[in-house]
C-alpha cells in the first residue's frame, strides 16, 4: 500500500488547508508518506504530486533535495551517529567505528535483519552533550560504547517502545479547531489586518 | 572577567521538569505579555523591542526591531517565518527552547505577529529535531483550546493561525531565503539577496520576516519588563542577556545564558559556574567563537568580551553563540577536513564554486590526511579557497550566492594561518608513506 | 554579439570598463553591456527566461557607491552612477575560477560530443580559461546518455547544472517533467521514474543546453559544426511562421533550429516543427514525373508528363470542367503563378486552397487584422475561439502562456471541449457543438444572459461578458475552427456578432495549414483574384495584366468535390493536397477522385490522393527553393534553399509557366524574383513590397504595408484602405525607407479595396435532439499526416482516439472508463474505447481525426450543420 491510506489522506488534506499554498505541504506530505511506509515510495510521491497539483518530477526534486527522505527500504531504527566537530573532539567517529563493528554494516547501509541502518550524521544540536547519536531521530546523549551496546540489545528484544520505527517523527500532530481557525492568508488576499486597521483607525481619531 | 548576575532571561524554565506545559508556563506568568500587547497598539510594542535594541540571534546578529521596520509600508500580506533549524556545527540553544518553554517562543510569535501585522505566521522546526515538534505541536493545540492563538485571540480583535511546519534534513534550509524556498515546498535553494530580500519580497513574493527562536523567545520578557531593562543590560551593540554553548574539550559543557556584551570567552569557558575550564587540565589550541562557519580564535582573543562588534573587529563572530574548545591535544588537519566537508555536504548545488569548490577542497584535504598529500596542494587548497571568497577576508567576499560556500575557506584559512606545520608534516610523512606503498594501489586515478 | 544601439531616451547611466553606457530603465547589467558591446561570459542566463544567478561565470566587479564588490551581472539591474568593471583582474580571477570549477569534473569527450565546435563551455575555455588541470580526482561518473523522451537524449556527466531546460520547462512551456534531483554535488536534471520528458516543445532544450548534456535523437553523431552550411528560413510546420536556422552538410538538411524574431517565435519551435527537417530526404521523396498506365504509375520524362498535364487540360469540356484543390505547401510565388495559370489562363475559378477543414476566404481576409504582438498584448484581452494552439499551432501556445503568465493577459476562451489552454484561460466556456455563434452572441451582447446558452450556464456566459467589456485596449479576437464538427456558418455568425458589438475589435484568423494564408493572399479561392480582392472588383485592374479573368464566382473545395462526385470535373489538379485523408469528408473525396476524368497531382511525397492520379508533377519542397511565406497574422517572410531538389524535381511556379506555356500563354516569369516583383506591382494588398524589403530583416513584412493600408485599430469596421499618395513600385526599399516604400499606380482603373467582411446573415440553429450526441473532431499535433508520418522520429507519436464523453453522459449510458461504444452517423460507424471527461460538453462526443485506431474523418458530413452521433454500448 504505497499510496497514502484514505486515513493519511485525509490528514494529508488537513496539512494542505493549513497553507496559502497547497506546495507547501510537500515536506510534511513526504514525511506522512514516510511514516505510513518506512522510506518513500515512488507512488505516494506521486499520489502527493496529485493531492498538491504539481507533477511527480517536482515531488522527487524537493524531497531528494533532504537528507531525511529514503528512497528505499532503510532498518527499523535508523541509527545518526554525530561525528562533526564537537562530537569529533570527544569520540564521536570512535562511537561511529564502534557502530560499524558492533552491527557489521558501514555508513548507509542496512543490517540483514533489517533492523538498524548506521548514518554517519552531521551536527544534530547536542554538542554539549557528545558524544551523541539519534535513533529515529530520539537523542542519546554522552553515550560510551557499552551503552551503545545495551541499547542495540534494548531495541533488537523490543524493550524500547517509545521509539516507533522509522518514519514518525512527532507522535502529536498539530490540529487546529475549525472554530478557533483564523485560516491560511493567501497572497491574493491583500487586506489590512484587522487590528491594524483598528490601531490606525483610532490614531486618526486621536 | 566580568561575570553578571543577570537575571535568566529566556531559560527561566528550563529547569523545570514540566516547563513546557501550559499550565506550568501560564502559572509562572506565561500570557500575561500578550494580555499587556493587545492593550496597547502594535507600534508601542514593535517601540519596545526598538529600545531593547535586540540583535536577533540566529547569526547575522541583526536588530529585530530595525528588520522589522524594513517591511514595506501598507504591502499585505505579509507574513512571520521563525527559523528553528538550528544546525549550524557547535549550536545547541533553540532546540533547548523548543523543547523546554514552547509556550515562550508561541508567545513572542504572536507579539512579534501583532506588532508587524504578519497575518499568519510559520514556525519551522528542524527536521530532526521530534521532540521539538512534538512539544510545540502540542503547546500550539493546548494554547488554540485556551484561546491564546487562532481566531479573536483573548477575545480581541486579532487573530493569527500559529502554523507548525518542519524540514527534512539540509543545513542550508537554515539560510532565511532557503527557508522560504522550502516553506514553498521547493528544493532548499537560496535566492539572491537583492533582488529577494525577506522583508520586501518573501514567502510568496510577500513581505516576510525571518526571526530566530532565541530572537522571538525574548520578547515576552521585553514587553512584561520593557525594552528599557533590556538594554539596561549588555554593552555596546550587544544588549540583554543570550545563550552561549560551550562544547568541546572542556570540564563541564553546557548552555549558559549570561549578560551578553560584557562577560568574556575566558569567562564562558574557565569560570567553574561554567565550562570549568579545559578538559584534564589540558592547554587551549583554538576556539571558534560563533559556530563551523566562524575563524578560529586562539588564546589572545580569550580576554575579548562576548560583545558583537567587538568580536567582528578581531576578525570573526559570534555568530550562533556556539564556543567549540580545541585543546593542545587536537589534529588540527582532521578537525579543518571535518568542517570543510560538512560544507561540501550541505552545499545546495546552485554556485558553481560551491558546488565543486567545497567537494574539491574536501578530496585534497582527505588525500592530505590519508598520507597522499603534495606539496603543492597547500597552495592549492588557498587557491581554490580564493576562488570561492576572493581575498579570503573579514567579513567574507564571495562568488557565491550565500555565505555556505565562503564558510568551507574559514577553518582553512585559520588552520593554515596558524598551523601549516601541522599540514605540511602530514605531507612529508606522506612521501614516505608513499614510498612503502606501491602507488597504483591506493594514488587517486589521475583523471 | 549585436549591433550596438542608439542609446534609449529614458535611460540609466553607468560606466562600464570606464565608459559611459545609457542603459533602459531595470534593464539588466548583463544585457546593457552586451547592447554596448562588451560581452560578459554566461551559462545560466538565458534572455527568454527569469535569471537566476547559478552559474557565477557572469560575475563582474560592480561600484554602486559602496566600494566595488563581485556580482552576477545575469541579476543586477541598472542603477544610476553604476560603475562596471567586466575585466579587472578581480573579475577575470573569478571568471577563471567559475571555469575551472565547471570543468573539474566536466568529461574530455569533445571529440565525439555533438556540441564540440558550437559550445559555449569549450569556446569559452579557449577565451578564458586556466591551462592544464590541477584537479588530481576522479571525476564524477554517470551512466551515459539516457533518453528522457522518444526526441531527447541526457548525458549527466556533461551537464553544468545551468538550469536552463528545467526552467525552459516550468516557465516557457507549463511541462515541469524535468526537474534538478538531489543536493549539493550529486544534483542531477532527471525525469520522474517512467515519466518521460513528454513535452511538444522538448527539442528547445537540446537548442539551449550551453553544453552537450541535451542532444536531440535525430541529430546525435550526424555532422560536425563545422561542415555545417546554414541558412535562415521560415518554418512551414504551421502558419505560425517561426523563423529558424537550417543546418545542411553535404546537400542533406541535418537540423533546424529555432531564430529569436521579437514579433513571433522568440527562439523557440515545437517539436513537430523542429523535427520535421527528416521529410526533406525522405527516401519516399518524388524526384521526377509519373504517369498512369494501366493500374500504375510509370516514371516519364517531363515533356511527356507536362505534355499529357495540358493535353488533359486543353481538353476540358469548359473552364469550370477544371479544378484546382489545396496551395499551402506552396511558397507565396508558387500560388500565386498557379493562380495566374488557373484564374488568367485557364479561366477557372474554381480553385481553393482550403479543404474544408477552416474558414470562408471573405472572413479570413476580409476581417480587420491582428498581429500575434497584438493578440499577446500585455494586460490585452483576448477572446479565443479556435483550434487548440497546443495541438495545432505550438508556438502562438507558448505566446498566449507567456502573456497571461507574465503580462497580465485575460484569455477567454470558446469551444467544445477543453484544450491546452483552458487551464490558462480566466474563463474557459464548452459550447455545444454547432452553438458557438449563439454563445459568442451572447457574450458580446449589451444585456446579461438569462439563461443557459449553447449549454454554459448564464452565470458564467455573464462573468466572461464582464471581463470582454472591461477589455483594456481593443479586443483581440482568435478566430478559426475549433473542431471540424463545428459548421463553418456557427463561426462565421460569431465573428459577425463580434465585428458589430465590438467595432474595436482585431482579429486572428487561424487557419494552420503552412502557407495556407499566403495561398489566399495569392488568390487561390473561389471569388477571389490575389493580393485580397474579389473577382468583382479586381476585374479590372487585372484585365490589364493577366490574359483574361473568370466570368463568374465558382466552386470551393467541397464544391468541386461534389461536382467531380457527379462527373461535372474533367480535370482536377491537386496542388500538393490530399483529399482523401485531410478533407473531412473522406467518402466525398473518395466518389470525387473516382468521378475526376483527369487527376493531375503536384507533390513533393506520394500520398493516398497521388496513388489515384493519373499525372503526379515531382514538386521541389521546403528548404530546395528560394520564395517567400506568410503567416498567421499576414506576415511575409523568406524561405530559403539550403539543398538541392530530389532528381529533378522542380519548384510549382515554374511547373505553372511551364504548363501555361504548353497551353500558349507566357505567365512572363524567368525566375522566382519576376513573381515577387509582379506581385508586388499588382496585387493590391501587397503593394510595395519588394525582395529587399522582405529580407531587409529577419522578422519580414507584415502586408499591406502601413504605408499602403494604414491599420485599422479602435475605428468602426476597416474603413476602406487608401490608395492615395501611391507613386513608384520601384522606388528602393532599403530599411531607412522601407515605412515609405510606395507602390506603383499603375495607369488605369483605382486601386481596388480590399475585401472586408461586413458580417453574414444569422444562421438557422439544429434543434438539440435529445437522443443523439454531436460530433467533436479535433487534432493533435502529432498525426497521419505527411510532414509527420514522412518523420521516423515522429512518426510513432500519434496517440490514437479514443471517445470521449461528458462524465454524466457515460453513466447515464452505464459506459465505464475503456468500455467499447458503437460511434453511428448517418453514413457509417466506428467502435472506439469509451472516456468519460469532464472537459467535454453535455452530449457531445469528442474524438481526435487523422489518427491510426478510427478514420474519424468518415463520420463527417461536411453538408451537415452538425454531425448527429447516436452512441450505441457495445456489447
Ligand atoms: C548557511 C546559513 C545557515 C543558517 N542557519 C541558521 C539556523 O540554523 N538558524 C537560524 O536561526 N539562522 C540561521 N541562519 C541565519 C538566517 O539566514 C537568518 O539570518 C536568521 O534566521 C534571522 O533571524 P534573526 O534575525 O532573529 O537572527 C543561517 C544563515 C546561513 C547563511
Ligand atoms: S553558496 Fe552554496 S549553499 Fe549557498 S546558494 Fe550557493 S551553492 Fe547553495
Ligand atoms: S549567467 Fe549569471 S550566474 Fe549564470
């Protein structure tokens, strides 16, 4: 089922409503895509295409663009091991050799069990607390080899639920109550706001 | 040194464990800014945040309050972008923000919103940052529940939709125009600056502010406690307080808010309320004072303060408030390769002499630091740097569209300038090294 | 690099390299200089589309007051007190630079690259770039060319990422199929996965491509540049008139290629243009006369087949026992000596370029004319009536897109069913067929629609009302035959309702056969003598210099087709035309080439029609004659030879003095220049105009020369053009005088008008028969038709027919998607794939004519108002 799901669609609808620009929801739409089947497919980027109105062409340029969108099948738990400066200086491209030895993969690659894809990852935003890694895009902070290992243990026995698998980021969707949506602005629409017209409207009085 | 007790200005929160909820936030006076706001016209609060005369904090250090005052006059829509896609190399701050006091950022979104009459604003989170999302996400449903955002905000007549959107990994998305051209669901590729600054031609070819999670998180304490305390605080350009991340090779790394303008790098990192100093007691190499894409300080410029200006004047910045320390045990050729090729791999693709200059500079550093290294690559490395920011100055010339590609020659032009031995050992370790291994093996193929 | 201009009135000052130059106001650095005559290098920057700044080559040292600092000169606009320098050593270092990063991982294959010799990325190496290479790496690796359509080839190892054919394809043509694809170093231009680069207007990329990326499968490995001998000439694909190049090498046409003209294509062609060039050496070519013997025809000599041609003619009962069908593959001298033959020797008027298929003569001519400038006015208001521009007349498609994206312009359009355009159009109206007129009535009309018209609901017919009303500007009007199911009298009754509510109005008639307006122009119609004046009218002036001219109107195409159905036709010459697949009566066509005694065809390529004649006259072609061709909007412009005719095949002016001379009349023509110049002297609508005049620029003439025939804008209907004033038809006409070039008066009768049209009577409208459907039959631009089928390359394109049906109407039938229907007219019936399309009116039927599944022309009836289908489930 590479398409979305009559369930993501309409999420996928909500998302598109929620901008000037149904482009706009591209990114969110692929990361939807995503989260239904694990990597991208060539047909939900297609399907996405239809629901924005652009042509599947344009989908795969803006999402091959981010780093994120897999194109193919990637492990369960896509493992980013930081090794740029401030994880460099304390070990993070050791934790990454460690990574590679303890699950026998190199960098981009994919575990035979399908279950962890090692990614050597730029700054994540953690680096006071390297060296550090992301699995699912979760932190794990200062993390020494054995803990690395206990967490590979964790997650092959599924001790570790409160990291879904690939593809969802936030478990809370935004969703904004029809009456209490003030609705996207479109560039066509070239009111003044109301407040500000108020503001303006009392300063003449004044 | 000079080491304030100012008061904690935006992490007022962080240490609570239930910071980020709304009635946590709304019981240590979250909201209230935005009642004081809608009492008063959106011109007395965008005075406030001139008189705070706060320089935004994402890297450009630019006054907020003057930004916004360079969107054209009567033009609507016009629209609020907040770039939370904190990545450039050493910066940890907004995703603390993001995390811990979502209410504060959502809070200062919707001042600022009021103050330029943005009629809707995003609020662009990095995309791989889940938590972030999750907690703003949930702050944004809580507070449109409690009327805080969405239509008749308090039952007033102003009302914005607060707009959750996120990227997908490139550091370049972090550029403002970038961050436009992916908010309009397009590849993350800068535009050229003129003709498309944000302020006049943005989001849609509208007028868009773009302003940084710290920058916004700032203005529910500007409005409560007036831009005069604010400026009452700091020096020079450089007022308020702001959040530094110390990381690397000291005792104790960590985020610290302190008085920006007078506290000092030796401060920041020896004081023991902070960074404590180098790690095992070890001697300081380098730093850079503002992220991946500033020049290296080294020891002379400890004594500088954490002062804009000042720090531009010496010949680099502090650009996102990130303090990376080097100790005297760091190979300065693998720390340079490692920077250079974070540029080459965050390069959009769109210059030319990005494109194929940072990627050539990272395989002449790698041959280098493989042991295949020439003597003539140094200068080429310089050469080829040149090529990409043509003088190889301060502040950056470029043959670029953005400052990305000029930010790859920083780390080589300091490491050079400073360390060439370091880089020519390398190179005459590498004969040998050369000598004992029969070349057609492992030389890169002459192409 | 072009002639340096006198400086504009209104313009910028800025120095560059020291010297002041006096640039249009936000006009960019890039193009200032190059008006000035300093050329800054380029890859990206491409003058047709947006800039975009990628490429960096076009850097140089600009000073606006703020100390000089590197910028793309592709992005900088003018500013006054601009201080330029394009070579100080600052922006020659970073020139070199840009050069040496395009070329680090650009591969040597020069030699075997289709661009090397015309490549800007090699040319300008030689000019200013660095010597041997200091990038010691590999170099990026990418699979060899891929095909990203049936027409293009992509080779991702040369590309430079300029951007020029993604933007081509979002900005120019609306076909974003092309798209960059992954970041940074690894970008790459690619395709969707089994999504290929489907656009009608493809080949312009591989025209743009600065690099030998993009190359064209017609043309891969087939010459060098430099044994290429080229020539500039006017693309006969369509009547749109684009000018472009054509490359030959050794006597064989290799490519063409698009000329940038301002008033029509801008550099650009479709592909069925561009890649036409394949029909020149076609194998199938006819290199010398044929004559019938028995069942088949044998080669002859050409004194026999001229022999037996006038023999043939000579023996006809009466002058009107002679027809002469088609003229538009014919060049301007070519009709208008076949006219000279037919109307002056012959005594025949029963002659028409047209089969069917368009507009009466009287309207094409007789309306006050707009130019394709005029119709793209910016914030102009254009009402569109007529075939899909993006099926049938490609690039006018890429003007129109151009002006409502760009400028401002509001497009209504009406037909039925929705085209290439809609999606561009502020209101886009399904008329039903045969309902046009009444609709378009309506739309002009001084009070608001009460009700539904035509089938469009009186709210829509009353919001396009308003947007026409508010034209800013005359209206323009295009107007031609948007289905060959749509009766000519519907149009004709439109164009009248608009020429009486809107006397402002200009019109562009599109008719799209090639020269077909030339060939009017030239007389080829019944009723008509050349240079646009009715038999009546001209009599006299040409009394003087033809032997004779016909007593009376006769036939049209249609009309002689019935009357060789019925035997009244002894000879029927088929000027390069093909009844039998392109009149839209194919069963009347057939009884016609039965009926005809004599069938002489004059063609350039066997055809079903030339298979049944009985003398088929070898025609020179496109690109081995010299002449001249006008488009769409009357414009004239050259054609060129660039090869040399197949065996001995000649051009059709010379096959007319020479048939004339048999019949012992000199139509006085040595060569192709004595037809202009008569032309030029005699045919009141082209007065003036002169060889000179016509190649005095690239963009031509447009006729009657302002001159002559000052037009008509915002007065009431054409007032009669003036012949005042009119003095010597030699008078020089180089381009200093040309606005004066005045013809002669020759002694004798005045000048006579020009035929205008003063409106038709309102035709009687076909009740809706509530159980029937109506025919729609449009085209594509790819077909069975000669210049298409005789294309290897584009042969394969026709997509087929299927039917297609209003979605209400296929349930109401309880027809699926794919089902078969029986399709029955009154005389046959086809059984087609039923899909069901809301861009089809309520009971109508829309099929696509000329293609390989259905002979869709055989359910035409041209007698019919409307064609009547009853639609029939199969099974
Ligand atoms: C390559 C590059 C990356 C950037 N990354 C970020 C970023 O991650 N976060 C950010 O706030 N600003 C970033 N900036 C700065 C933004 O362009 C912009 O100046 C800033 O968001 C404006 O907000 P401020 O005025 O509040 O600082 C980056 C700039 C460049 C050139
Ligand atoms: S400098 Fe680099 S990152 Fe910036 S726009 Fe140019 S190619 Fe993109
Ligand atoms: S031509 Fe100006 S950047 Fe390419």
């Amino acid at each position: 089922m590479a398409r979305l799901t009559p369930e993501n669609v309409t999420v996928a609808l909500e998302i598109i409503d929620r901008y000037p620009r149904p482009k706009s929801a591209v990114i969110p739409l692929c990361h939807l895509a995503q989260e239904q089947d694990g990597h991208l497919t060539d047909e939900a980027m297609t399907h996405i295409a239809e629901l924005v109105g652009v042509t599947s062409a344009e989908v795969l340029g803006t999402a091959s663009f981010y780093e994120m969108f897999k194109m193919e099948p990637v492990g369960r738990y896509m493992v980013n091991i930081c090794t740029n400066i401030s994880c460099q200086l304390l070990g993070g491209e050791a934790l990454l050799h460690h990574a590679e030895e303890r699950l026998g993969i190199k960098p981009g690659q994919t575990t035979a069990d399908g279950l962890f894809t090692i990614e050597d990852a730029e700054c994540i935003a953690a680096c006071t607390e390297a060296p550090c890694l992301q699995v699912n895009y979760r932190y794990f902070h200062r993390i020494s080899h054995t803990e690395f290992d206990q967490l590979v243990d964790d997650l092959t026995a599924g001790r570790r639920d409160d990291i879904p698998p690939h593809g969802t980021l936030a478990r809370v969707r935004q969703h904004i109550p029809p009456e209490r949506k003030a609705g996207s602005v479109p560039p066509e629409d070239t009111s003044t706001p109301v407040w500000i017209a108020a503001a303006a409207a009392e300063e003449a009085d004044a | 040194m000079a080491i304030t007790d100012a008061p904690k200005i935006i992490t007022s929160r962080i240490g609570l464990e239930d910071g980020y909820t709304l009635t946590r936030y709304v019981s240590t006076g979250g909201y209230q800014a935005l009642r004081q706001a809608l009492a008063t016209t959106p011109a007395a609060i965008a005075d406030e945040v001139k008189t705070a005369s706060l320089l935004g904090r994402g890297g450009a250090g630019f006054p907020a309050g003057v930004k916004w005052g360079l969107a054209p006059g009567g033009v609507w829509p016009r629209y609020l972008v907040v770039n939370g896609d904190e990545s450039e190399p050493g910066t940890y701050k907004d995703r603390i923000l993001m995390e811990r006091d979502p209410h504060q950022l959502i809070e200062g979104v919707l001042l600022a919103c009021y103050a330029i009459g943005a009629s809707q604003a995003f609020l662009y989170v990095r995309g791989e940052m889940a938590l972030a999302q999750e907690r703003i996400a949930t702050a944004l449903n809580d507070a449109y529940k409690a009327g805080y955002v969405g239509r008749n905000i308090l039952d007033s007549d102003y009302s914005i939709d607060v707009v959750l959107t996120w990227g997908a990994g490139a550091y370049i998305v972090g550029e403002e125009t970038a961050l436009i051209e992916s908010l309009e669901g397009n590849r993350g590729m800068p535009r050229l600056k003129p003709p498309f600054f944000p302020a006049a031609k943005g989001l849609y070819m509208q007028p868009t502010i773009v302003n940084n999670v710290e920058t916004l998180s700032n203005l529910p304490w500007i409005v409560t406690n007036g831009g005069q305390a604010f400026a009452d605080l700091g020096a020079e350009t450089s007022r308020g307080t702001r959040m530094f991340a110390v990381s690397g090779h000291v005792q104790n790394p960590g985020v610290f808010e302190v008085e920006f303008g007078v506290t000092t790098f030796r401060d920041l990192i020896y004081a023991p309320q902070y960074a404590g100093g180098i790690k095992d007691g070890n001697q300081i190499k380098a730093f850079i004072p503002g992220g991946g894409s500033a020049p290296w300080f080294f020891e002379e410029h400890l004594d500088l303060p954490l002062e804009k200006t000042t720090v531009d004047k010496a010949g680099s910045m502090l650009g996102s408030g990130a303090i990376v320390v080097m100790d005297e045990t760091t190979d300065a050729v693998k720390a340079c390769l490692r920077l250079v090729r974070f540029y080459a791999r965050e390069s959009c693709g769109k210059c030319t002499p990005c494109r194929e200059g940072t990627t050539w500079l990272e395989r002449i550093l790698q041959r280098i630091v493989e042991g295949y290294g020439r003597p003539s690559d140094l200068d080429l490395l310089m050469d080829v740097s040149d090529n990409i920011s043509p003088g190889l100055t301060w502040p950056p010339r470029q043959t670029t569209i953005c400052p990305l590609g000029p930010s790859a020659t920083a780390p080589i032009a300091s490491a050079m300038q400073r360390f060439r031995p370091e880089f020519e050992a390398r190179i005459t370790q590498a004969e040998e090294v050369r000598m004992s291994v029969p070349v057609e093996l492992k030389a890169p193929s002459h192409a | 690099m072009p002639e340096p201009e006198a400086p504009p009135a209104d313009g910028v000052v800025v120095e560059i390299n020291g010297q002041e130059v006096v640039a249009r106001r936000g006009e960019l650095l890039i193009d200032a200089a190059e008006r000035s005559g300093t050329y800054i290098p380029r890859f990206c920057y491409h003058e047709r589309m947006r800039p975009v700044g990628m490429c960096r080559m076009c850097l140089v040292e600009v000073d606006t007051g703020r100390g000089p600092a590197l910028q793309p000169s592709c992005m900088i606009e003018c500013s006054p007190g601009m201080k330029v320098e394009t070579e100080s050593e600052a922006t020659l270092k970073a020139q070199d630079g840009v050069l040496e990063f395009l070329l680090i991982n650009h591969p040597l294959d020069c030699p075997v690259c289709d661009k090397g010799g015309e490549c800007p990325l090699q040319d300008q190496t030689m000019a200013y770039g660095p010597g041997e290479s200091r990038f010691l790496e590999e170099k990026r690796h990418k699979e060899k060319p891929i095909p990203i359509s049936d027409l293009v080839l992509l080779d991702r190892e040369r590309c430079i990422l300029c951007d020029r054919c993604t933007r081509f394809a979002s900005e120019v043509a609306g076909d974003p199929l092309i798209h960059f694809i992954h970041r940074g170093n690894n970008t790459e231009v690619n395709t969707f996965p089994g999504e290929p680069f489907a656009s009608y207007f493809s080949g312009n990329t591989v025209q743009i491509c600065p690099v030998g990326a993009l190359t064209a499968s017609t043309y891969r490995f087939k010459a060098r540049p430099w044994d290429l001998e080229t020539t500039e000439s006017t693309c006969q694909g369509c009547s749109m008139g684009c000018r472009i190049s054509i490359d030959s090498s050794r006597d064989r046409v290799l490519r063409y290629s698009g000329v940038d003209i301002d008033p029509v294509n801008w550099g650009w062609l479709c592909d069925k243009g561009r890649f036409s060039h394949e029909a020149v050496d076609s194998p199938e070519r006819l290199g010398q006369p044929l004559v019938r013997a028995g069942d088949e025809l044998v080669p002859a000599r050409w004194a026999d087949a001229l022999g037996r041609a006038a023999d043939a003619l000579r023996g006809a009962s009466s002058p009107s026992a002679i027809g002469v069908i088609g003229g538009a593959r014919l060049t301007n001298e070519d009709a208008y000596a076949w006219a000279k033959l037919a109307k002056g020797v012959l005594g025949t008027d029963n002659v028409d370029a047209q089969l069917g298929d368009g507009l009466p003569a009287e309207v094409v001519l007789g309306l006050p004319r707009a130019t394709i400038d005029q119709v793209c006015a910016p914030g102009g208001t254009v009402l569109y009536i007529g075939p899909d521009p993006k099926e049938e007349l490609g690039v006018l498609f890429l003007r129109l897109r151009h002006a409502v994206e760009n400028d401002g312009a509001r497009l209504v359009e009406v037909a039925p069913r929705s085209s290439g355009i809609s999606s561009l159009a502020k209101a886009s109206l399904l008329a039903r067929p045969g309902e046009t007129g009444e609709l378009v009535r309506a739309l002009v009309a001084t009070t608001a629609a009460e009700r539904e018209i035509a089938g469009v609901p009186a709210e829509a017919v009353n919001a396009a009302r308003t947007l026409l009303a508010g034209s800013k500007g005359p209206l323009t009007v295009v107007l031609g035959r948007p289905s060959l199911g749509e009766p000519i009298d519907s149009l004709v009754d439109a164009a009248t309702a608009v020429v009486y509510a809107r006397p402002d109005a200009l019109f562009l008639p599109v008719l799209r056969r090639s020269n077909v307006n030339g060939a009017l122009d030239m007389g080829l119609s019944p009723g008509l003598l050349p240079g646009r004046v009715s038999l009546a009218d001209g009599r006299d002036w040409f009394a003087g210099t033809w032997p004779s001219v016909p007593v009376e109107r006769g036939l049209d195409t249609d009309g002689i087709l019935r009357a060789a159905a019925d035997g009244r036709i002894d000879v029927l010459v088929l000027l390069g035309a093909d009844p039998l697949a392109d009149f839209p009566d194919a069963d009347l066509a057939e009884r016609a080439l039965a009926g005809a005694r004599t069938v002489i065809a004059v063609e350039t390529l066997p055809n079903s029609s030339t298979r049944r004649a009985d003398i088929v006259l070898a025609a020179a072609g496109f690109a081995e004659k010299a002449g001249t061709t006008t488009n769409v909007e009357g414009r004239v412009s050259t054609l060129s030879q660039r090869v040399t005719p197949p065996g001995t095949a000649r051009p059709d002016w010379m096959l007319a003095s020479e048939l004339a001379l048999r019949l012992g009349a000199d139509l006085g023509f040595v060569d192709v220049a004595d037809v202009l110049a008569e032309i030029g002297s005699l045919a009141p609508s082209h007065l003036g105009l002169d060889l000179a005049l016509v190649q005095s620029s690239s963009d031509g003439v447009v006729v009657p020369l302002a001159a002559i025939d000052p037009p008509v804008v915002e007065t009431e209907v054409a007032a009669a053009p003036e012949a005042e004033g009119a003095t010597s038809a030699e008078s020089d006409t180089d381009e200093s005088d040309t606005d004066e070039a005045v013809p002669a008066e020759p002694a004798g009768p005045d000048r006579p008008e020009l035929i205008r049209f003063a409106g038709a009577e309102r035709p009687a409208l076909a009740p809706v028969d509530a159980y029937s459907f109506r025919l729609v039959a449009t085209r594509k631009m790819f077909d069975l038709g000669t210049i298409v089928q005789a294309n290897p390359h584009l042969a394969g394109l026709a997509p087929g027919t299927v039917a297609r049906v209003h979605p209400a109407d296929a349930d109401r039938l309880g027809l699926e998607s794919g089902d078969r229907a029986v399709l029955r007219t009154a005389r046959t019936s086809l059984t087609l794939p039923v899909h069901p399309d809301p861009g089809v009116p309520r009971g109508a039927v829309a099929l696509v004519v000329h293609q390989a599944d259905a002979t869709v022309e055989e359910l035409i009836a041209t007698g019919d108002s409307v064609t009547e289908i009853r639609v029939e489930t199969g099974s």
